[in-house]
C-alpha cells in the first residue's frame, strides 16, 4: 500500500500533471495551450518537472469556467482544490525539494 501524499507542494504538482494529461486528452485544448505557453510539444514533457510552468498549466485550467469544471469532474476535485493547488505552485516562498 502507497504511503498517502502529505506536502501540499507535492499534492499541487500532482494535480497539476493530471490537469496536464487532461489537456493533453484533448487536441483542440492542447493546441490552444500550445499556443499560449509558446512552447512545442517536443519540450512538454520536460517543461512538466518546472514549478512555474506547471502552475501556468493550472492558470490555464482555472481560468476557463467549463475548463475548470469538466478537469474538476474527471479529477474527482473540487474546483476549489485545484485552485488551491495553483495557489500553492505559484507561491515564491515554496521551493522544490528536489533539483
């Protein structure tokens, strides 16, 4: 049996790379945020061990009502978990344990 989670900052960054498979579930929603982030998807996977880049992937999930809900249905979260977990990625003072 799994040890459960308990660092918020390791909670947050799981949340965030399933909302980045979310994203990625979907080519229409993945081009877009392609497009916003400027990056390609030959460096996605390496973008996802970036504190700030997953905090934007959670900017983008947070920041579309419909987005947010349907993520919230197929992550079993509430909304307000998810934007608690992009609060906690963007927050400068937390720093990544691991390099």
């Amino acid at each position: 049996m799994k040890k459960p989670v308990q660092n918020p900052r390791e909670v947050a960054e799981i949340v965030a790379i399933q909302a980045l498979n979310f994203i990625g579930g979907d080519p229409e929603r993945l081009g877009l945020f392609l497009a916003e982030t400027g990056i390609g998807p030959e460096t996605l996977r390496s973008s996802a061990a970036d504190p700030h880049f997953l905090a934007s992937v959670l900017d983008f999930v947070v920041r579309d009502d419909a987005t947010v809900k349907a993520f919230a249905k197929v992550s079993e979260l509430h909304p307000t978990h998810i934007a608690a977990a992009r609060d906690v990625l963007s927050d400068p003072k937390w720093e990544r344990d691991v390099p």
